[in-house]
C-alpha cells in the first residue's frame, strides 16, 4: 500500500469547518501543523465559561492548576492527594511548595481585570520563617487554656490571618502593635507587619486542643520550607462531558497564569474572524482572582452574555472584544452605568436587593427589556416608572418584568398606587391569583401601556408572582 500524501491547506479547512469544536481545539493543542489551517475557519461555539484558570466550552473543561510534587522517599502533607484530583490549586508555588504571589497581580496585554485584587484572606503558609516564628511567639503569650479538646473542623485562617488588600507580597521584620480584636469566642492582637497590611495573631480564649492544632500547623510550614522536600509542579487537565479526565503535568513554566495564557492563546488566538460565542458566562476564581487571561487583540461576538458576582463594575473592559453590542447581559447586581450594560437589547439582573444605583437610573436604561429578580422595592417606584414612561414615552416591544415575592400586602400596594395614575382602565387578570389585575394606560394613539401579572414557574416559591410592564401595540 502506497503512504498516504499529507492533506493539503485548503481540504483541511473546508473538512474543519464541519468538525466538533472541542475536537478542533483538541487537534490545535496536539496538532501544531494544523494550527494555522484551524485558525482562519470561522469558529462557533454555544457555551463558553471563563474564569481565572478553567476555560470550559461546550461541557468540556480546561483547567490549569498547581500541585506539591514531593521528592522520593519524603512525607506528602495534607491536602496533596484532593489537591491533585481537582486539578491543583489556582495559585503559584515556589521552589519550596509555598504559596508565591509575586506575579498574582501581574496583568498582560489582553488581560481582563474584572475584579480587584485582594488578599485579605492570606494566611501565614503564604509568607516566610520569620513570620512563622513571630506568629509562635506570640501563642506562647496565652496564659492560660480552657478544657482540653481538640476541634473536629480545624481552619488556620480563622485564629491567625491577615486584613489587606495592598502591598501584601512580602513581610518584614518590624511588628507593631496596633492593639486587640475580639470576636464572638477567639481574642487576640493586631500588629500592622508591613505597608498596608494588618496581621491578627489569637493568643487568647483557645483550648489546650486548639493551641496544640496551631502549633502543629505551624511546625509544619516551618518544615516544608526548610526542608526543600517539594516543590511546584504545574498540571493541565482536561475534562470531558463523560467524566474522562487527562492530566499531562507541564514542565516548561511555573507561573500558572502564564500557563493559562498560552492555553487561551491556543483556542482563541490569532483567529482571522471573530468567534461566535452564543453564551459567554465569566466568573471568578476559587480565591477570588478577576484576571481572566485572554491572547491579545481577541474579538468575539456573544449573543448572551453572563457576568458572575463582583465583576459588575468591571463589565466596560469587554469593550476591547465584543465586536458587536450582545443580544442580553446578565448581572447579579447592577452597580453602576455601563456603555456594555446600556448597548445590550436584554438586561437581566438576579438580585435587585434594593440596589440604590439601580433606582438612580431606573428611569433612564435604555434597555429594550429588563428582568429583575428578587425585585424588593416600594409600590411607589413602579408607579415612577409607569409615570415616566407615560411622561416621555417608550417604543412598542418595551418589557421590563419583576419577580415580586408577596410580602406586607405588595400586590394592593401595587394595584393602589397605579389606580392614582390618571386614565388607567383596571380590568380582571384570572392567570395570577396574586395580582389578578391588568391595568391599561394609554401612551400615544398607536401604543398602550399595559401592567399585568404572571403566575410563577414551578421552581419559584408559592409566594412570588411576576410583574409585568409592556408597551403594546394598540389594536383599533
């Protein structure tokens, strides 16, 4: 049998066009031969999901992450085995097996930084010996231990961490105090150990079993980082929509960022046409990381676009890779005015909870539709609003709705302050019992404005109803 010829450029794209999309990315992480041919076929994709260090598309998951790879003969710690079958850890470790986060900070053309930094939360594993031997030091100063136990759940995080947000890479030996803290059961004090960052150290109303855990604890840090017995290792698994896990262990970086760059270079770099993207949903990481590596110069076309908690106010930054306005932006709140958020035909928001900068422009969105869920306002706002739509009026197709949860008699409140609004017509609404009311105002000769009810969906709880407002179009 004659060796088969290599497939030519123009074949190969034209059968790429027809392939699964995972595949596609598949052969362009395996395949650098193929790499250019795939580039410059048009690629769609149904469901995209972006965070710090997993990128998952179309119920396939790709992670980058971190593990101790311990040298041969030594004691793995705790963690280790669960740390390894999750993928790793989403942070760097040094030659030491210790948290590194002198390049988390670190943002790279193309980057989204769709969170503040914050390192509020670091613990002592994170930093040095010194710091090691400060923190026990100060234990010592407990005089005195209440009965002995040993806590069942033990969280170091929760007797010695630090208060931050900046300037938290590295300590230094000067430790001053700045006073005490209490807590509902733990006590201890407050030492401002470097430019911006506060450490608390308890050393007072612990257990003989809790001082004990402690100590162990530390002891242990202080092994780890002088015994060299482990060091960083970076993994790259992937998940598929059947449970089948790969895991290739890399060995040319030791940044994980920079590692999850590449990767995200790979699948959507240097493409010659924007990637269609109809659902695109960003959160953050498990330690609260915002920076989602993206290759530069990235340009993509979302129908649907989701944004986790806390990367509200960061939304404008998709502006460098939206080629066009996306067809609806969901938030879980609404913080603050957005060219993205006012481009968007469709905005949803999960949680109103009263937000103020959301009833500071409720009557100025310029959104097509609006839904908002857990929709906690007074009776008086829906009536500014209806007021404001009669006063400036709103195109026919206008929707906005509201999950109203019925409490302290909303729905007659309701019903009240929109019979106040003049030449509204009440008629019966029979399809929910919670507001069975549909009022109509008229808005120009062709338009009406309608405020009805809809009863909820199964998963909703009893109590909740949705209200709806609508401008219709008027039938003669």
């Amino acid at each position: 049998m004659l060796p088969a010829s290599p497939m030519t450029y123009e074949p190969l794209k034209c059968i790429l066009q027809y392939i699964n999309p995972n595949l596609r990315i598949s052969l362009t992480l395996r395949c650098p031969a193929v790499r250019t041919a795939e580039k410059s076929v048009p690629l769609a994709l149904n469901t995209v999901e972006l965070a710090p260090f997993t990128t998952k598309i179309n119920e396939t998951e790709y992670k980058i992450g971190a593990i101790r790879h311990f040298k041969e003969g030594t004691q793995k710690i705790d963690n280790f085995e669960l740390d390894a079958k999750n993928g790793g850890v989403e942070y760097d470790l040094d030659e030491h097996g210790v948290l590194d986060q002198s390049s988390e900070k670190e943002v790279l053309p193309g980057d989204l930084t769709l969170l503040k930094f914050c390192s509020r939360h670091s613990t002592i594993e994170y930093q040095n010996e010194e710091l090691l031997d400060f923190v026990a030091n100060e234990l010592k100063k407990a005089e005195k231990f209440s009965e002995v136990s040993d806590p069942e759940e033990f969280d170091l995080r929760e007797y010695i961490h630090f208060r931050s947000t900046e300037n938290s890479e590295n300590s230094t030996n000067r430790f001053k105090q700045l006073g005490k803290f209490w807590g509902s059961r733990l006590k201890g004090d407050v030492y401002e150990c470097d430019e911006g960052r506060i450490l608390q150290v308890t050393n007072e109303n612990l257990t003989r079993g809790e001082f004990e855990k402690i100590q162990n604890e530390i002891q242990k840090l202080r092994d780890l980082l002088k015994s060299g017995s482990c060091s960083g290792q970076i993994l790259f698994t992937v998940t598929s929509p059947d449970g089948k896990v790969e895991v290739k262990k890399l060995e040319n970086t030791r940044k994980i960022h920079i590692a999850m760059k590449n990767l995200n270079g790979m699948v959507f770099g240097r493409r010659k046409m924007p990637i269609q993207i109809k659902n695109l949903k960003m959160h953050v990481g498990e330690r609260n990381q915002g920076t989602i590596r993206l290759p530069e110069n990235l340009k993509i076309h979302v129908e649907n676009l989701e944004v986790g908690r806390g990367m509200e106010e960061y939304i404008d930054q998709f502006q460098r890779i939206l080629s066009s306005p996306p067809k609806s932006i969901s938030l879980i709140e609404y913080h603050s005015a957005s060219p993205v958020i006012d481009s968007a035909r469709i905005l949803k928001i999960e949680n109103f909870g009263g937000c103020i900068y959301l009833l500071r422009r409720i009557h100025t969105l310029s959104n097509r539709e609006v839904h908002v869920n857990n929709a906690w306002m007074k009776a008086e706002i829906f009536g500014e609003i209806v007021e404001n739509w009669l006063k400036n009026g709103k195109e026919i197709g206008t929707w906005w709705s509201f999950l109203i949860i019925e409490t302290d008699q909303i729905s007659q409140n309701i019903l009240k302050v929109m019979k106040e609004i003049p030449n509204g017509r009440v008629e019966k609404n029979k399809s929910c019992l919670l507001f069975p009311h549909r009022i109509t105002f008229p808005l120009s000769a062709s338009a009406n404005l309608v405020v009805s009810s809809q009863k909820k969906d199964k998963e909703m709880p009893w109590r909740t109803w949705i209200l709806n407002l609508k401008v219709e179009e008027n039938e003669l």
